[in-house]
C-alpha cells in the first residue's frame, strides 16, 4: 500500500474497504486510525463519532513491546481489522498494528513496536470538524530532559480529568537518559541560529484555500524549507526546523525548541486567512505583552492559539499554558529586537508582492514565546483570497517570500550585531 506523509487508515461496521493511493475507506460508523511519523516522535489518532472510553498497556514483558489499546463503546469489521493486520507501517517506533473485537462493546489495538519508547495517551472531545479522538505519542527515551518536563505538565491536565475512566497500565517504566543541550562559545565567531517554525501541521490543516483548498501547513513548510536552505547555505548562520513534515507539533513545544538550542532567532511562518475574501497580502507580528495592536491581530492570535486544540493537546487554556511551559519572553531589548526584525522582513516583503499592512503588528502569540528569544511571525499572504492563494502554490513565488525573509534576517543582524554580542 502506498502512503504518502502520512498513513491512513478507515474502518466500519459493514461496508466493504475500498483501497486507494492514501487511505481505506469506509462509511457508516466512523472509525479512523492515522499514524504521523516524525523525525524524533510518532503520534497515532484513533478518531471515533461516538464517544468512547479506553484503558491503555504498555507490555515489556517480551519482545516485541507492545502498545495494547482496550477502547470501549467501539465495534470493528472483520474486515478492516484484517487489512489492519496487514498493513506494515513505515515508522521508526511502530512495526506492526493489529485489531479485533475483544469484547462485545470493546476493541483492541495491539501496536508492535521495533524499540522502547516513551508512551503518552490522552482524549480530546470534538472540535474544528473533527469526532472524538483518542491521541497516543511515542517519543524517543533519548529524547531532552527538559522537553519531557515540560510535556508531562502539560497533559497532566487532561490525564487528571480522564483519570476516572481511562486508565494508562506501565508494566515497567524506563528512565530516560539525560541529553546535552546545544552549547554557544568556544573559539571563532559565533553562528547566527535561527529556528524557523513552518505553521500548524498533522491533525491541525491551519488555514484552508477557498479556490484551490490549499492547506496553510503545505504552505508553511514549503517556504520554510526554501528558507532554511538560504540560511544554511550561508557561512555563519545556521537553521534548525521545528518540523520538517507533516506532523503535529504543540505550541510550546516549538517555542522550547528555541529555547534549547539557544537561538538567536525564531521565525514562524503562516499563511493567513479572512472572514472577506478581499482581504489580501503579507503581514508580520510580533509578540505584545499588552493588547493586541488591531481587532485582526488580536483574531490571528487567537486562531493560531487554537491549533493545539484542533491538533489534539488537551488544556484548558493555550496562551495559559504557554506561559506556564515557556517563560514568556520579556526582555525589553529583545522585544526591540523582535520590532527592528519584523520592520526589516516586511520591508523586503513589500519588494515581492503587497502588502497588508505596512507597520509590524502585535498580538499575543503563544508560539512566539520562546523565553529571551526575538521572534515574529510572516504571515504570507491570504489564501481566502484567490489570488493570494493561487501566488502561494507557485514554487517561484514561494522562493520570492523565502528570499525576503532570508534578505531581512541578514539587514537585522547587519544593522544591529548586538544580537550575537549579547546572546
């Protein structure tokens, strides 16, 4: 079976699946499972129209470990747990999955897995055109310590308030060895990195185009990766992705990726989107600690913030939670610094298109706060307006904006090296 980015999987009560180039299909009762394969974790949604409970095991008894999933109120066609038996997984934690009817009202899924990982279950209640879903992540036991402390506070929340329903059962935990986070210093100058941060991804489409359908996270990547190549071809500087394809990845934990590799930039790239298709051209934002600068910043903030619910990570509150995981980024030099940077990208960006408004804006973004970290946003254009959207299909259009943000890096640092100084 080919599957590309992702691997998707439908199933159903009766109806026959029908194989095609990315899924199973079938109707009735929805039952989906999708598998996100990422560079350092793997994540798996179970996605259900009616509610369901579940209880959670991790065997290392033996090998294979096993992931077993008990999940009650749910029935499975013979069928599709057949073609699930089959199915191989291209993923480095997951080597096989497997399903069945071990109970009147309670189905079983068995992940195989080709190494121990560290295991995460949670629910997440419907939102954004999604059902009921089940979420598990699988992330590496060498993964940073930090990241892990973090993550385990922010889905303490949900565990807590599921906890009298679903259970998670570890037969026997594993530490997770210590990592080394990146280091500045040393001889020689000091390389500029910066970690540019393609918008939403996996569960979370961002942004749809009203034309084409176009995804805001495809998009995002897409001149993401044109811009890391820019910066990376560039002796002294350094780019580091937050996601380097299509999966999921929460807010904080972007912000955090700057944190810990010490950066001296982050840039978050998005497309944005209206409630009037007339709206049109690229924006940049920074981060207030105040109010937002207009209405509109203040519901881009708002939408973006969203993307962890729509994505799955269950909490009560995003910008919350943000500065609970993050320490907000406070420092009055590098909220200058994050002014003097959004003014120089959006003066190359009035170079290649238009723009929408010609000042850097202000809201309360939670992905831009990355503790003493200067930090914007690019939004790159609407794609609720069709020409803007047709603009950000075109691979040469892309690699204008890649350019513009790459041209007003350079012009910051240049303008004011006191950045890699006092860094």
């Amino acid at each position: 079976m080919s599957i590309l980015r992702r691997d998707l999987l439908l199933g159903a009560l009766s109806t026959p699946l029908v194989l095609n180039a990315e899924a199973l299909l079938a109707a009735e009762n929805k039952l989906e499972l999708r598998l996100w394969p990422g560079e350092d974790s793997s994540r798996v949604t179970i996605e259900s129209g009616s509610k369901f409970t579940y209880v959670m095991q991790i065997l290392r008894n033996k090998h294979p470990y096993r992931v077993v999933l008990d999940i009650r109120g749910l029935r499975l066609s013979p069928d599709f747990a057949k073609k699930l038996k089959a199915f191989r997984p291209r993923d480095q934690f997951i080597s096989g999955v497997r399903a069945g009817q071990f109970k009147p009202d309670v189905v079983r899924v068995v992940f195989e897995l080709k190494k121990d990982a560290a295991v995460r279950a949670h629910s997440a209640k419907p939102i954004a055109g999604y059902a009921y879903r089940l979420i598990v992540e699988l992330d590496s036991l060498e993964a940073d310590p930090m990241d892990r402390i973090v993550q385990d506070s922010s889905v303490r929340q949900s565990n807590q308030a599921a906890a009298r329903s679903n259970r998670i059962i570890e037969n026997k935990p594993q530490p997770a060895p210590s990592a080394k986070p990146t280091k500045r210093g040393g001889k020689g100058p000091e390389t500029l990195i910066v970690v540019i941060d393609p918008g939403h991804g996996g569960e979370d489409p961002g942004a749809v185009g009203r034309t084409y359908k176009t995804y805001e996270k495809r998009v995002a990547l897409q001149i993401s990766q044109l811009l890391a190549r820019n910066i990376n071809g560039t002796r002294g500087m350094k780019a580091i992705l937050t996601r380097n394809s299509d999966v999921f990845i929460p807010l904080y934990k972007r912000a955090g990726l700057a944190v810990k590799n010490r950066a001296h930039l982050f840039v978050s790239v998005h497309a944005d989107a209206w409630t009037k298709t007339s709206a049109h051209g690229s924006s940049v934002f920074t981060l207030s600690i105040g109010g937002a600068s207009s209405l509109q910043a203040r519901w881009l903030a708002q939408t973006q913030n969203r993307s962890d619910e729509i994505g799955g990570l269950e909490f009560k509150n995003v910008a919350q939670q943000a500065r609970s995981t993050v320490v907000d980024m406070l420092a009055e030099t590098k909220l200058r610094y994050g002014m003097q940077l959004g003014g120089e990208v959006l003066g190359e960006l009035s170079k290649v298109g238009t723009l929408h408004h010609d000042t850097v804006e202000s809201a309360q973004f939670a992905v831009l706060k990355a503790q003493g970290v200067p930090s914007i946003l690019v939004e790159t254009g609407f794609l609720s307006n069709p020409d803007d959207e047709k603009r950000l299909r075109d691979p040469a259009h892309q690699k204008r904006i890649a350019n513009a943000i790459f041209r007003g890096i350079c012009n910051a640092v240049q303008d004011d090296p006191s950045l890699l100084r006092g860094a």
